[in-house]
C-alpha cells in the first residue's frame, strides 16, 4: 500500500515515478511493516515536493503552480468571480501524518502547506454588514493551510483506485489585497480593505470552500495518473 500512500501522497505531491519502475528516488515500503504509516510518511516527505513539479512522461501535472482556472463563490448576497486563478505554494508542503488502512480500503492524508492565491476578480454586492464592488486583480495569502484528505481506494487490474474522497481543511490566517475596489476610490478601498482583513475569518468561510475543494480536486486527479501508470505492485512491497 506503500505506493497507495505515495499516490495519496501525491494528493498534495509525491515521488515522481517512470511508466515501468520505481525512481531511484523512491522506495516502496512493505505492506508487512508495522511502522507502515512511518514509512509512507518518510517517502512523501522526500518525494512530495518532486511530485508537484509534474511527471511529464506519466502525464501528471505539476501542482506547483496549480492552475484552477475561474473560481465562483456562490453567496446570495455577494457576487464574487476569480478567473485565471493560480495557487502556489503546495510544493513547500509538510506532512502531519498518513494513516492507511489497507484492509478496510481506505487511508487518510494530513498536511500543511503556506499558500498563495492570485487570480483576476469581478465582485459586486455586500460582506457581512459592508456594500463591497471592484475589478481588478486579487491576491490571498493563507497561512499554514491544513488539508485532511480522506480516501476510499480499490484495486482494478493491479492498480488502485480512488473511489471517493472528502476533504476539511482549517488556517491560520488569510491576508487579502484587492485592486481597484469601488473604481479606485482609495478612502473607500482603504476602509474595505481594513474590513476584510480583520474579519478574514467569516470572509474565508464564503471564500476558501470553492477554491479549496478545487485545489484537492486537482491534486487527487494527479494521483489517480499516479495510480493508472504505476501497478500497485511497484508502490507496496508485500
């Protein structure tokens, strides 16, 4: 499962792989071992970071930057739109934990990562209490974002696969800068801006869920290429 691992790894970044064998920088673990999780744990810390560059001969993309295209925040009260939004900073991830639960088909991911999202906006209509409109660019700077990736996998043609998973994910802080809030009105973009970042809290609430669960989207897409290119032989030992 060890390579069920590096594949959920990958949820956030793992070893790059070859379409017939395993990277000299990366090890299988053994199934039988009873520090298991450990292992699977030391891979990804030394192969995370190249898995989010991308595997160009496996087709998987790099994750670092992470290109999530347009972005919509569905707020009755608040109109808000990113497009051409781009996410860095996953390749600097730190793994919390793996948890793996071979028998049961399932295994869980843990990690942190300081992340930064950019993207051009169109937003009209009230935060909290404030009226709020602008177009222009947008950058979120989200401090120790930590992602829970839960995942059920099976085995097809000596394979894995991932047949569902769930994400939560909590921070410790969220900094926003808007461009050309209210036309570039700076005594009404200075006000907005104090506002939002001091109530970043209850603005991510409305904000991250959409681009967050994009984010892992993306990276359980990459794993699964993992997953298709790699028999599951070559990623557990017995």
């Amino acid at each position: 499962m060890r390579v069920q691992l590096c594949v959920l790894t990958v949820v956030c970044g793992v070893a790059g792989i070859s379409a017939s064998a395993m990277p000299p920088f990366f090890t299988a673990c053994s199934a039988s071992d009873p520090a298991l999780d450990s292992c699977i744990e030391s891979v990804i810390r030394a192969g995370g970071r190249r898995f989010t560059q991308g595997i160009p001969e496996l087709g998987i993309a790099t994750l670092d930057p992470v290109h999530l295209g347009t972005v919509h925040v569905d707020n009755p009260a608040l109109k808000l739109t990113f497009y051409d939004t781009v996410v860095t900073g996953l390749g600097g991830f730190r793994i919390n934990a793996f948890r793996m639960y071979n028998s049961e088909g399932r295994a869980t991911l843990d990690f942190t990562s300081n992340v930064t999202l950019k993207a051009d906006y169109d937003m009209e209509g009230q935060l909290l209490i404030l009226p709020i409109r602008g177009k222009g660019q947008a950058k979120i700077k989200i401090t120790n974002l930590n992602i829970i990736v839960k995942y059920q996998y099976s085995t097809h043609d000596g394979h894995w696969r991932v047949d569902s998973y769930r994400d939560s994910y909590k921070m410790d802080r969220a900094q926003f800068k808007f461009t050309n809030l209210f036309n570039g009105n700076k005594q009404l973009s200075d006000l907005t801006s104090r506002f939002v970042n001091e109530n970043w809290r209850v603005i991510m609430s409305e904000v991250a869920p959409p681009a967050i669960n994009e984010i892992t989207r993306r990276c359980v897409k990459e794993v699964e290429k993992l997953f298709t290119a790699v028999p599951s032989s070559e990623l557990l030992r017995p």
